[in-house]
C-alpha cells in the first residue's frame, strides 16, 4: 500500500466512525425542534420534495437526465483521480450556491423551483464522480450505487449504518441484484423521499423568506454538496481500495 492509501485508509476509519456516532445533546435538541417545525410546513412544500424526488430516483435509475461530458478514467492512480475530483467538487459546491441565492432571493415560488433544481446539481455530480472513480453509469447498478451514496448523506442517523454496510459491500450487493424493471417496481419510493425531506426541511424553509432567504439558500445549498462531496468521495475510496487489495 503506497503512501497516499494509507493516508486514505485513516481517513476511511474517521469517515465510517463518523457515520455510524450517535447524534450528540445539540443534535437530539435540533431534531426535536426540526420535527416540530416540519408539522407546520404547508403541504404544497412536502409535495413538492417528494414528486422532484421520486422524479430524481427514475431519472438517475433510468434516464440520461445527469449523463455529462466527463469521461470513465480507467488508467489513472488514485491521486489523479482525487485532484480531478477536487476540482469538480468547487465547481458544483459553487453552481449549487449561486443557485440557492438566486431562488431564495425570490421567495416562496422560487424557493419551491429550488429542490428540483439542487437534486439536479447533486446527482450530476455524483455521476462525475462515478466516472471519475472508473465507474460506467450506463449500468444501473452503478446508478444505485449513486442513490445509495445520497441516501448515507442525507438519512437519520437510525438509516446510516445500515446504508454504510450496503456501500462497503456493494460488490456482493450488486451481483444479487435483479433485472432493472423489477427492482424499479420494487421502490419504496414514499421512504425515500421522506428520508431527504426530514433532513433539509428546516434550512429550506427558511429559504422562502424573501430577503433573507437568498443568504440561507446560498448558505445551505454550499453546505448540501459539500455533505454530499464527503460521502461521496469515500464511498468510492472504499471500493477502489478494496479493488487494490
């Protein structure tokens, strides 16, 4: 193992000690408090979450909505690999800001018109960095990979660990699975998007307020892709290290 992997290899051990910490006084006080706040949102927004979301599952599992110009890298060492990555890591965090400013500056239709536009940002970056990682997207499989990564980041913490497993042994997962169709028509599409929903509420409520809502969207939207960038980043780590072994 060179240098590098072994430098990845610790930050592998915080990632998943990290992951799978039980939420510390702060965060069980802030969850209360989300939760209580989620009962008063009107139900416009949560259908609005969850038909982009359901949307965002086909679209990634089935379409070429996020297909990009970034080409598979097969050859290239791990360094290569992350310093592209980094790259496209600011280039998205940035889009994803501006986006956010723009759409909370705007007040509630716009804010709405926000999460179908940031789950946009999210997966065509997650599909860069599938490619960038060696990963061929035209395979579902990998495709549910991606969803799998997006799950770890934006779940309860009651979800993370058993999403973990999943992505740590994605290569025994991924020789069970079934024929595309069967398991589109298997997903539970409701968990899902519930899932996100309970995660981003609070933050993008605050969004709908006009005025200040440009400097929370633009806020909060940097910190989603940076959360999704984290995982992301060591998903992929994790199974090119085990493809290294």
């Amino acid at each position: 193992m060179t240098a590098y992997e072994e430098k990845i290899q610790r930050e592998l051990d915080r990632w998943e000690n990290k992951t799978v910490r039980p939420l510390s006084i702060t965060g069980k006080m802030t969850k209360g408090w989300q939760e209580k706040i989620n009962k008063k949102i009107p139900e416009k927004i949560h259908q609005t979450v969850s038909e982009s979301v359901k949307h965002m599952i086909r679209a990634t599992l089935a379409g070429s909505d996020y297909l990009s110009d970034q080409e598979v890298l097969k050859e290239s060492s791990i360094e290569e690999r992350e310093e592209l990555l980094e790259k496209r890591i600011v280039m998205y965090k940035r889009t994803a800001a501006v986006e956010g400013a723009g759409t909370g500056a705007g007040g509630i239709f716009l804010g709405l018109a926000d999460f179908p536009l940031l789950l946009s940002i999210k997966m065509k970056f997650l599909f860069d960095a599938a490619k960038i990682y060696g990963h061929d997207v035209s395979d579902y499989r990998e495709r549910l990979f991606l969803l799998q990564v997006f799950q770890l980041a934006f779940s309860k913490d009651t979800k993370k660990k058993n999403t973990l497993e999943k992505i740590k042994m994605w290569e025994i997962e991924k020789a069970n699975l079934p024929a595309q169709q069967s398991y589109l028509d298997s997903i539970d599409w409701k968990t899902f998007q519930l899932e996100y929903r309970d995660f981003i509420d609070l933050p993008k409520t605050l969004q709908l307020i006009p005025g200040f809502g440009a400097i929370v969207g633009a806020v909060a939207n940097y910190h989603y892709l940076d959360i999704l960038a984290y995982h992301a980043k060591n998903s992929f780590r994790h199974r090119l290290l085990k493809q290294v072994d």
